[in-house]
C-alpha cells in the first residue's frame, strides 16, 4: 500500500538515462501525503476484527456525470467469536436501506455516527459458523482528502473513479478495512450509462445492455484487502497486449482516454519489457489466471489496484513502480502501517532495477546517488516506524525513508548476501504459503533472507539500518606495503547516537598506473579495524564506494605514503618474537594504546599505556599491531614464531 503519492514519486526520466528526478519525485511524494492525510485518522475499527471475510459481491449503479452511488454489498463471513451483532466501515454520508442475513431481512440496524454500520442479528451466531449478509444502501460519498470516490471530466468527458488506499473504501460501501483480512474472492457488477466503458478488478466476465444503462460483471479470484479494490467509469478506449512467459500467457488490459491514446499507446510499449524482467528476476506475474492493466484517472500519480493500476500518466518509471506492487504491495502486502516499506521500498527498488537492466550501470548508479543524497539530506531516521509514526501520513509516506531508504537497504543487502542469494530470497518470500496472497511483516522477510544465506543472522544488520536511525560516516586510508600488499584501516562515525557501529562490507576500488584498478570488499565490523589485501600492483589511489552500494555521507579513502611522521623515533623488537614483544619510544613519544590484528583484520588484543605485551598465546605467523601515542599512530608488522 502506498498511496498515489509514492508512485509517481517514484521516478521521472531525463536526459538519455531514466533517472528518477528528486523535483518531480518529491513534488508527488507531496501531492500524495496531502491526499491521505484526511483518511489516515482512522485507526483499524476494533468493532470489525470478530469476524473473518470470504466473499464479496458488489453491486454498483453508477453514472460518472453525477456524484452519487447506489449499491448493494453481499458479504460472506466467518464468525472469529460468539457474535450477537456485526459492524461494517461506512461513511455517515451513506443511507442503508435494508439488510438481509442468509436472505432474511433484519430491521435493527444503525449508522453509529462514527463512520460504522451496526447490524443486530435476530440470534446469536456461534464461532466458526459463517453467514451471508446483503445490504442495499446509496448517497453522496464524502469527500476527503484526494477524494476516495471521485467524478470530475476529461476533455469535457465525465469520468468515475476511485481511490480508497488507506482508509477510504468505507467511502463509497459499507466494508471491512484494515490490515488483517484479506477477502478471498470478489465479484463486481458496474451499472453505468450505456456509452461508458467500466473498470475492475479481476477479469470481465459479461456485459449485459438493459435499455440506456449496461452491467458489466468482473471476476476476480485472489485474496484482496478492501482498499485494493477499485472501479473507474468513462469513455475509455481499450488498448490490450499479450505478456508473460509461456505458458502462464495473460492479456495487458489498457483503459484510455480517448483524446490522448495514440500518445499513451506508444508509451505503453515499456510495459512489456518491465514484465519480462521482474517475472525473470522474481516469479511469473502473480495474478496470471486473470490479466494486468492499467486505467488513466484523473490523479496526478498512480495506484497499484490488484490486477489494474489506476495511472494519471504513462511514464517508465510510473509503470514500473505500479507494477513492481503487484508483487510487492498485493501479492504480499504489508503486515502494518509500520512495515509500509514492504511496499514502497520494494517498488522503488524495482524500478532502479529496471534503470540498471534497461540503461546500464551508469544510469543505475546515478540513480543511487540520487537516493543517497536524499537519504542522508538529514541525520536520523528509521524505515521501520514506531507506533507514533506509524499514524503520520507524512512519516508513513516518507519519500527519504520509507521510498528511498528502504530501496537502498534492499541494494545492501543484495550486495551484502551477492545476486544469487539475494533474489533467492525474495523469489522464497514471494512462494511462502503463509505470505502468499496475504500479509507480511520485516521479521518475515528477514528470515528467507537469512535461510538464503546458509542460516547467518542478520539481526545485526536490520537493527542497525533498518530499525535504528542514521548512516554512516567513513574514513579509509590505504598503504602500499612490500610483497603486493595493501594495507587499509577503516574507521567511521555515525550521523544518529541510536547506533553504536554500523556494520557492512564496505566496497573500495585501487587504481594503479596504466589504467589499472581492482575493486575489493573490506568486511568492516569495528573501528580502526586494518585489512590487509594482496594487490598484484602498486597502488597510485583509491575510491570508496564507487558504484553507490552503501548509504553513507562524506566519506573519503586516502591513499597514505607513511602512516607515521618520526619512523625511526618507535621500534618494536624483537621481531621475530615467541613470548614478549617490546617497544622503544624516543623521548617525548607517550604511548596511549596498543592493538593486536591477524594477518586477516581480527582484533586479538588491546591495551592502554603498556610497553611490553605477551603474546605466547598467539599463533604462529604474521600479526600487526598498531599502536597510539601523543605524536601519532604506527602499524606494524611482526611475525609470531
């Protein structure tokens, strides 16, 4: 779930790549927070979770020249408890006028007041049973927000539409909405002026034409939540084509608007290669048995309805980003408002994805930068929001953090585990049974995420970027040493105090004289930590991260030729040594602090002030010791016999 507003921001292109643009992004990221605020002040209603829903017919007449509805909702449940009445979400400003339980009318019915229908049943219903109730009920649907129900032109042309993420399908019926129950299957039947095109969700099934009006009946038959269910009336014009993978082949159902669709046709074209990939990358299309599409509107985004994702324009990145939730957002939708980067972090990293397939690493790693910058334009910042956040519609729909920063945790991630594990994990996640057509949280990602990688854990890792704040700040330097070796010592601050060390492989390249370079991965736990890396040249430069697989900020790698100023001033001797290692300071040199390393960078030991250490308990070979004093730091190399 996101809303309209993360969609567009998703991307727009320019120049010869298909970069997403930080003005036109953020200025939707806006558009969309504006257009949730009014809904978002609903809490899940606790008067909906005692019962479980299976089915929905939903039988609508509408005419996208008049701001009204009529229609009647049949609901199929199951009671989760001894239940004595049942409450439906529903804007006050719709009237019910009858309601029926297993096809007997009941008389004792109320709108509360607080946006609910209660219905009193004529008898207690037990646990485990399940019921049909039908409501007939019409009126004026309120306007909120980015209007949640909506009839306005187009070229002159009335159209319908609506727009219900996250709380606005009580608006136009009476439903349950929240982020728990999932509806098996739906049923829709539009009733609309005869000249009008209608839209929904599955696959169209019938039209049947009563004198000026006509019913069109769609399909659908995977599990749904309420606000992914949509429906949109015009004179649309239908451009379809054919995808997918033999032999899971499906129709593109593409509703238009006719003064534009020459235009609109010619940009659809990316949608087949968009699909190709992520069904390449990840599964075949998650709602195959039935189509995907897309239908214009009259909203200056996009939004992921399952099988039909509602467009105000047709841009690359707008269709990849829609598309991308049909996965991640529909297929698997988000457990809580709290994990809302389940969705939007996914579907912005899928549209890099395609930038990197469809423009190439420069493209991609502009695009990167871009998500860097953005990022780190402030200090602190979690993906994963607390309760408090979690009922900001400007926190949950944070384009900085729950757009850009949970894509780029995605990136480090995949660099972290390597593509094949990666992309492994999330086509495990996207199979799991218990996921499948329904919700997830963070923790359930982590675990495929974890099985991919042979049972490592990374707790770490999601505690420090994903449920703490900040990023990290690096600085590297590099020494030439004899026998092709390069000597590194990585050291980093943090931007927030919620995380003590951020720990990550960091990527650095070396250059050398003629053009050459060598990229290596430093696998950073603790500060001053040294590497010492075989490089089959002598070293004339270094870069951090040059292909923007981390979040950071300010960092530098410096390639040093001494990493001390008074070299024959401090010795250690002797060297080679089997029980005691000692050092010789000149006078007016204090030591402050001796580390041990392997020849591999692991800490094995630390003092403070002392000039002479035991080292018996080493093993035999190379160590390093770097040692702190009041004119500067020495490393150096010594051998344990």
């Amino acid at each position: 779930m996101k809303n309209t507003i993360l969609y567009i921001l998703c991307f727009s292109f320019f120049g010869t790549f298909a970069q997403k643009t930080v003005s036109e992004t953020s200025r939707i990221a806006s558009l969309e927070m504006k257009s949730a605020e009014r809904q978002m002040n609903l809490v899940v209603n606790p008067n909906t979770q005692n019962y479980d829903v299976t089915y929905h017919k939903l039988e609508f007449t509408v005419d996208p020249a008049i701001y009204f509805i009529t229609g009647q909702v049949t609901t199929t449940y199951t009671a989760l408890e001894n239940m004595s009445s049942i409450t439906f979400d529903m804007a006050n400003e719709l009237t019910v006028t009858s309601v029926t339980k297993d096809g007997i009318p009941l008389t004792l019915f109320s709108e509360s007041g607080n946006n609910e229908l209660i219905i009193t049943l004529t008898s207690p219903q037990q646990i485990g049973t399940s019921a049909t109730v039908k409501i007939n009920y019409s009126g004026v649907p309120p306007v909120n927000g980015f209007a949640s129900f909506a009839a306005q032109t187009h070229n002159g042309t009335p159209v319908l539409w609506t727009l219900s993420e996250p709380y606005g399908a009580r608006d136009w019926w009476p439903c349950k909405q929240d982020l728990n129950d999932k509806v098996s299957s739906i049923d829709v039947y539009i009733t609309a002026p005869l000249q009008y095109t209608s839209v929904s969700n599955g696959l169209e099934v019938t039209q049947v034409t009563t004198g000026n009006s006509k019913t069109t009946h769609f399909h659908h038959g995977y599990a749904i939540p309420a606000y992914l269910i949509a429906i949109a009336v015009t004179n649309y014009q239908i451009f379809t084509q054919q995808a997918g993978i033999s032999p899971n082949n499906f129709p593109i159902v593409n509703y238009l608007y006719p003064e534009n669709y020459t235009t609109n046709v010619s940009l659809l074209a990316e949608t087949l290669p968009i699909m190709n990939l992520f069904e390449t990358l990840f599964e075949t299309y998650p709602f195959h048995n039935e189509k995907y599409g897309h239908a214009q509107f009259g909203w200056g985004g996009g939004m992921e309805h399952t099988t039909v994702s509602f467009m105000g324009d047709f841009n690359r990145s707008l269709i990849a980003h829609e598309l991308a939730h049909q996965w991640f957002g529909d297929k698997i939708t988000c457990g809580t408002w709290k994990d809302i980067w389940l969705n939007e972090g996914f579907a912005t990293y899928l549209a890099s994805l395609v930038i990197e397939n469809f423009d190439g690493q420069a493209a991609f790693i502009a695009d990167k930068t871009n998500m860097i910058n953005e990022i780190t334009s402030s200090t602190g910042g979690a993906v994963y929001l607390t309760d408090t956040e979690a009922t900001s519609v400007n926190r949950i729909f944070s384009w900085r953090l729950t757009y850009n920063k949970g894509a780029m945790v995605l990136n480090m991630l995949r660099f972290k585990l390597g593509d094949v594990k990666f992309f492994q994990a999330l086509k495990s996640y996207l199979a799991d049974p218990a996921l499948a057509y329904g919700y997830a949280i963070t923790a359930n990602l982590k675990s495929h995420l974890e099985a991919a990688d042979n049972g490592n854990s990374l707790t770490e890792f999601f505690n420090d970027w994903i449920y703490k704040q900040g990023y990290p700040i690096y600085t590297i330097t590099a020494q030439n040493l004899t026998g092709g070796q390069v000597k590194f010592v990585v050291n980093q601050t943090q931007s927030n105090t919620s995380v003590s060390y951020f720990e990550m492989p960091v990527p650095v390249r070396v250059f050398g004289v003629g053009g050459q370079q060598i990229d290596l991965v430093l696998n950073n736990t603790t500060n001053g930590q040294i590497f010492i890396e075989n490089v089959p040249f002598a070293v004339t430069g270094v870069q951090f991260d040059p292909k923007k697989d981390i979040i950071s900020k300010s960092s530098t790698a410096t390639l040093v030729t001494s990493d001390f100023n008074f070299d024959q001033s401090i010795q250690i001797y002797p060297n080679p040594s089997s029980n005691v290692l000692s050092i010789d300071l000149s006078e007016g040199i204090e030591i402050e602090s001796a580390t041990f390393y392997t020849v591999l960078g692991q800490k094995i030991m630390e003092t403070t002030l002392q000039r002479t250490w035991d080292i018996s308990s080493f093993a035999s070979g190379i160590h390093f010791l770097s040692v702190k004093t009041n004119k500067g730091t020495k490393q150096f190399k010594f051998i344990k016999e």
